[in-house]
C-alpha cells in the first residue's frame, strides 16, 4: 500500500531526511506551516511507518574500519530452519553495515567494513566459511560508496 502524500508531507520528508536533527520551529518555517502543524504531521508520517527512524550516518573510517566489502553467501539448503540462525549470526558480528536477503544466484550479500584486508581475510575464513550452510561466498571490496540521500515516492 503507498502512503498519500501531499506536497507538505513531501517537504517535512526531504528536509528531514537532510538534517534529522532540524529543530521542529524550523522545519515549519521553511515547509510553511505553524509549529504545532509541523509537530503533527512528523507524529502522523511516523504513525503511518514513513519514518521509521532517526539516526546518525557513522563515518567507519574514523572508526578504524577503512575498507568495505560486499559478501555475497549462497546458503543450502535455503530454508528457515537454517537462514533465521545465518542472520542472527551474521548481524551479530560487529563488522556488519548491512544485510540483504536477496532473490538471483546468490542468497544474501553482506556489507561490512574492516580495519584492512588481513582482517576481512581472517573474517571471511575463521568466522563465515566454517558454517556449514554457507556453500559459496564471494567478495567485492567496495573503493567507495555514494548514496541517495533523500527518498521519496516515485512517479
């Protein structure tokens, strides 16, 4: 079900997903409206599940992980019995950014960021591959990411 949208909606969406932390006064100045409407209607888009959160973007560099990684793990057999526990595991380790359950060859991919390559080297055989449903596992260093900040309803 897509959520309607209407061009304040819209407004709070984008300034909110540029600065998270924009003070709720202005917000409503430059979406136009009174405060007390701004305040309602980022209560309504959170009740509604289009913001889901409010959270700071973490720079891994300057936490000593520079380089990035995509694992892409190919899982048999796929079932729930298996796949619940492999992402349990998988979130659980603190090199993980994301996880991604995905449709095609392989089964999931799995972003993360480590200190150097000796370090994903270690992950990969020490912690990953000794699972016994994991049958693949391919690596993709990532050299740099770019994202979209700002999303919004297509079309």
């Amino acid at each position: 079900m897509t959520a309607e949208l209407d061009s304040i909606d819209r407004k709070i969406l984008d300034l909110l997903q540029k600065d998270a932390r924009l003070p709720n006064k202005d917000l409503a100045e430059r979406v136009g409206v009174a405060p007390s409407t701004a305040l309602e209607r980022v209560r309504s888009l959170r009740r509604r599940g289009l913001i889901t959160a409010f959270r700071a973007e973490v720079d891994t560099q300057a936490l000593g992980r520079p380089l990035e990684a995509l694992l892409a793990l190919r899982v048999r057999p796929h079932t729930s019995q298996l796949v619940d526990p492999l992402r349990a595991f998988v979130l659980g380790l603190p090199e993980t950014i994301a996880l991604f359950h995905v449709a095609g060859p392989q089964d999931f991919l799995v972003h993360v960021a480590v200190p150097d390559a000796d370090h994903l080297h270690r992950m990969i055989l020490e912690r990953i591959l000794v699972r016994p449903e994991i049958v693949h596992l391919e690596t993709t260093l990532i050299f740099r990411t770019e994202r979209r900040t700002v999303q919004g309803p297509v079309g």
